[in-house]
C-alpha cells in the first residue's frame, strides 16, 4: 500500500503545483474516501504534510519579500488561539469514534464546497473587491475583520486540514484589494505553516498522526510539485481550476452525505 500512498502523494503535489490549491483539498478527502483511512488521522497526517511542504514555499516567498509579515501576524493572532482551544475540544471527544467521524466528514465537506466557491468566484470578488477599496467601510475595521477570519480559519483548519489555501486567498483578495496578488499567496502561504503545524502536532498529541503514511506522502509530493511547478505555464490556468472546483463539488457531496 506504501507506494500507493506515494503515488497519491506526487498526483496530488503534482495538481497543487499546476493550481496553486492546497494539497489538503484532495489529499484528506482522498485517504478517507479512497483509502478509508479514519478522518481523524487523515486530517492530523494531512496537516502537518502541508506544514513540511508549505515551509518551503515560506522559505522561497520570504527571500523574494512577497510576504506581508504585518497580514501574516493578524491571521496568525486569530488562527493559532483557535486551533489549541478546536484540538482541546476534539480532545475531550471519544478517539476514532463514529461522532468523531462524522464531525469531521461533514466539516471537509463544507470546507471542500466552500473552497470550490473561492475557486470559481475569485475574480469576480477580486473586481468588487477593487471597485469598493477606496470606501471607509471597507477599511475601517480591516485589522480586525483579518484576525476574525484567522479565528474562523484555525477552527475550520484544525477540524478538516482545509482552508488554508484557497479560502484564506479569497479572504485577503477581498481584505486587501490593492495589494499584489504574489504578496497575498505569499502572505497566506507563511500564514498557514505556523497554522498546519501547531494543528498537526495537536492532532498528533491526541493520537491522530501517521507517521508512516506521512512519509510516504512527501516522498512522492516533492517531485509533483516541482513538476506540476515547471509545467504550470503551460496549461490553461482557468481550465484546470473549473475542472478542479467540479472535483471539490462532487467530493464535498459525497463526504457530507457519509
């Protein structure tokens, strides 16, 4: 079964370097839905998967200065609070149950249909977004909006290992219309390492990590990403992303429906 996991791993890393989705979108749905592994474990390997293979990306962003460390710090002052008290909560949950199962399928689930949305509608918010940055409304409460979506980001985060990406892009495109678009994926990317890893290592604390499924994850990741990178130019980037929401879509259902 070890290569399979590392097969999944370079598709998925492979899609994530085309897309610039979160591996977490696929990844948990795939190891519960195709392998059955238990969403509780699923979501704790799947969390600090992406804190190893984000903190690259981090790594690369920081050196360029595409990171807004003052955006990154507001998220993160929302997030990381968040996350300890959703582990403490899961904590006192029976481990592995079937509540527990059930609490974390439908919560992927609403985070998958929620990340198809941010997908497919990311322009048009973008536009309005743009069309609204010089009204006070939008940016009188700026910094406190921003630690609010952290909050919702660590709880949604810690439940599904979703939201990270695609949702906290969408959220700052909206926050922050005016700032470069390399300086926002920059931004959320460094946001969601100290994120993924202090979820991760809670799940893990609460018996919700394999670590052996871990790595073989990362071993067929690395090279997907570094492929699916280099050939991103050339693929159509809004036929790739519809084609990828539809998947979401469809697996969001599914996993609601369980």
């Amino acid at each position: 079964m070890d290569w399979l996991y590392t097969l999944s791993g370079f598709v998925v890393g492979a899609i994530v370097g085309l897309t610039g989705v979160g591996g977490g979108s696929l990844m948990t749905p795939l190891l519960v839905l195709l392998f059955g592994i238990h969403p509780a474990t699923a979501v704790g390997t799947d969390l600090l998967y992406a804190a190893i293979t984000k903190a690259g990306g981090t790594a690369v962003h920081a050196k360029k200065g595409h990171i807004n460390w003052r955006i990154t710090g507001l998220l993160a002052s929302g997030s990381i609070p968040a996350s300890l008290l959703t582990v403490w909560a899961l904590s006192h949950l029976p481990k592995q149950s079937a509540a527990v199962s059930h609490i974390i399928s439908v919560s992927l689930g609403v985070a998958l249909l929620l990340t198809a949305c941010a997908i497919i509608f990311r322009q048009q918010l973008q536009r309005y977004a743009l069309k609204h940055a010089d009204d006070g409304a939008h940016t009188r409460y700026q910094a406190e909006i921003t630690v609010a979506i952290g909050v919702l980001l660590g709880i949604l985060v810690t439940i599904s290992s979703v939201g990270a990406g695609a949702l906290g892009v969408a959220a700052l495109f909206f926050l922050y219309p005016k700032l470069p678009t390399i300086r926002i994926v920059g931004s959320d990317i460094a946001h969601a390492v100290p994120l993924t890893l202090i979820a991760g290592l809670g799940h893990w604390a609460i018996g919700g990590v394999d670590w052996s499924l871990l790595g073989s994850l990362l071993i067929g990741s690395l090279p997907g990403i570094w492929i699916g990178s280099h050939a991103s130019a050339k693929v159509p980037d809004r036929f790739l992303r519809r084609i990828l929401a539809s998947m979401l879509v469809l697996i969001g259902g599914k996993l609601i429906t369980l």
